[in-house]
C-alpha cells in the first residue's frame, strides 16, 4: 500500500472520529420532539431539562382541567365545600357535549364523585357542575381560575371555560402547564391517586382513563389528556422513577400515537440523562472563618438554603463547590445568622445555584486586657517557632 492510499484510509478514520465525538457532544442538543410545542421538568427543582416552543399560547384542550381541579381542591382545604356535598346537577351541565360522566339533571351527586369524574375519565359535564357548585356560575369560576394562573405566574394562559372546549383565546403555553403541573403535584398529591386510576364507573356506565402512559411507562401516576381538532393530541404526563419526578408536557401533536411516543421520549430522555444530586444542606457547616478580637477564635459558617440540582449525569464529576467570603479574617463581635460569605455550586465557569454561608453563632469581643494579653501569646508564639 502506497503512501497516499496509508493517508487517504488514515484521514477517513480520523474524520469518522470526529464525527463521532462531535455526536456524542451534541447529542443534547440535537434531541428534537415532534409536538409543536413540549417542555420537560423536574419537578423538586422546577429546572427546566429540554423545551420547544414552551412559551406559545396554544389551545389546551382537556389539560385546562388541572386548573379546574386546583381550585376544586383549594376549596376543599380552605373549608368552603366538603368531599361529601350534594351537587345539583343544572340543564347546563347536562347538556355538556365531549367526554363526560353522565349526569342526568336534578340529580344530587358527591363532590368526590365529580372530582374523580374530572380526573379518571376528563368529564366535562362535572367540569361545569363543580364549577357551578363552588362559584355559582361557570363564568365567575373562570374569573378565578384566571386569577390564579396570574398568582402562579402563568403569563401566557387565558381561560373562558372550565373544560377546555374549544372557545376563542381559550389557550395555555406548555410552561405554563407545567409550572400549574408541579404546583398542583407538590400541594395536592392526592390528585395522582385519582389521576392514575383506570377506570370510573357512574350511574351504571363504566369508562376507561385515556392516559396512555398509565401501566406501559414505569412510574406513570398522571396526569391530563386532551383532544379537540384545534388542540391536536395534548397530553402533561408525570411519572416518579426512584427519588426523582418528571413532567412531561406536548401540545399539537397529530395523533394518540405521536401523543404517547413523543411524551414516552421526553420522560426517557430525563430519567436516562439527568440526575438528582444533593450538594449543600441547609444548617450545614461548609466552612470556619477567623475572628479577630473575639472570645472564640474562630465561627463556623453555616448555608442558609439547601441545594439540589438536576444535572446531566455525564457532568457529575465537573461540578465544583466553591465558597468566598467578603474577608479571610471578620471582626468580633459577631452575630448569630449574620452573612459573611456564600457557597456556590458551577459547572463550565457558570453558576447553577448559590446559598449565603452565615455565622453558626454570636461570637462577642474580648475586653481591652484580654486583647492585649492574647496579642502578647500570639507574639511569643510566632517567634518561638
């Protein structure tokens, strides 16, 4: 073999390495879903691991239920209505069209039951009978579950209804479900125990959760579908594998089987490559600092804030913990809980969390004599070295 032909075979197997380790270092990056709009978080750190268009107001479909059932359970908590009231059914919520529970007008029906209905089958005729029950009417429940998006922070989300059925500028942004998502997760937990039920049985008429994620995907226990022709196949999915939550959010995807593979990937892709890791503990002591003039020499500093992180399992090893202090040396006297210097956690020369480090204890200041006899210790010391 020649030496161009050695050179020729040489600079291909260099070429394909390089395209391969440029695979692997973008291989974050170039993850693209097929919704139109998705986002991923973690749901204990709120941090935002992948989104696409998460900022777009697009219509929600049925995911505007979470919303309904928020403020369902916040009236539960705060005492205004009870698990076991009666509900009067109205004409209005009889005549609800789409998914529904079935409730026949007149009737008296359990709040749970309508709560349930919501959750396990997506009843939009509950939807209406709750809202009537907490509010008096649907459009004064609107008022407040438009209020409580804003208190949320929900900034691209307008509600007219309580059911997600289609209605001019009725839209949610995926970040906006996904930030409602944990909310609701990290104050109501009981809604999974409704959410990841299979099935719902009311007046005889047995329906089925449409959740796809429900019994295939490991861990799935929520939490809304939706569907109208204008919304496409929408689904905020959630799923708890070992210490750590995901929430998955697509909107506009053109089918239940995109809905269910495009959801499935979002998930997968967060519990394969990412990782909870916990690195300062609030009340932990991370570092001592030198007093000068006080009656201890030295005060342990102590991290106001707990920090915990997801990060890319491959980067645990780059992640550095780094303190400062505003001096080496601070001066009695020195008071309990007083900020003296801060922890931070980086990766890449960027921080990704800080907590402020603050003196354990009072450390108070040595009367004039008491200074003078230590300088003369220290000053015997240092020559007698």
């Amino acid at each position: 073999m020649n030496n161009f032909k050695i050179f020729k075979k040489l600079s291909g197997i260099i070429i394909l390495l390089v395209i391969v380790f440029n695979f692997h270092a973008n291989a974050f990056a170039q993850f693209e879903t097929a919704a139109g709009s998705a986002i991923l978080m973690e749901a204990s750190t709120g941090e935002i691991l992948y989104e696409k268009n998460s900022d777009v107001p697009l219509p929600p479909a049925s995911i505007t239920k979470v919303m309904t059932l928020l403020i369902a359970f916040e009236a539960i908590e705060q005492g205004l209505v009870d698990w076991n009231d009666d509900v009067s059914i109205s004409e209005k919520a009889w005549r609800m069209e789409g998914s529904k529970m079935f409730l026949q007008v007149g009737d008296k029906v359990k709040l749970g039951d309508i709560i349930t209905g919501i959750s396990v089958v997506s009843a939009n005729d509950g939807c209406v009978a709750l809202a009537e029950h907490l509010y008096g009417s649907e459009n004064a429940f609107v008022n407040v579950m438009n209020q409580r998006a804003k208190e949320l922070g929900m900034t691209n989300s307008t509600f007219k209804n309580s059911s997600g059925l289609p209605s001019e500028g009725h839209v949610m942004s995926a970040k906006d479900i996904a930030i409602l998502s944990r909310f609701i997760i990290e104050n109501y937990p009981e809604i999974l125990e409704l959410e990841s039920q299979r099935e719902f049985t009311y007046n005889n008429i047995r329906q089925f959760n449409r959740n796809p994620l429900l019994g295939v995907f490991e861990g799935a226990d929520g939490l809304k579908t939706g569907w109208t022709e204008e919304a496409g196949y929408c689904l905020v999915g959630t799923a708890k594998q070992d210490d750590i939550r995901m929430i998955s959010v697509v909107l506009n995807t053109k089918s239940e089987q995109e809905r269910f593979e495009t959801s499935q990937e979002l998930l997968t892709y967060g519990f394969r490559n990412f990782k909870k890791a916990d690195f300062v503990e609030a009340g932990e002591i991370i570092e001592t600092l030198n007093v000068k003039n006080g009656t201890k020499e030295t005060v342990s500093l102590v991290a106001n804030d707990s920090i915990s992180l997801v990060i890319p399992v491959s980067r645990e090893k780059d992640i550095e913990i780094i303190t400062s202090f505003d001096d080496e040396t601070v001066k009695a006297p020195v008071k309990k809980g007083e900020v003296l210097g801060k922890v931070e956690v980086v990766l890449d020369a960027k921080v990704l969390a800080s907590s402020d480090l603050s003196a354990s204890e009072d450390v108070s200041r040595l009367g004039f004599f008491k200074i003078l006899i230590r300088n003369i210790i220290n000053f015997f010391k240092f020559f007698s070295k």
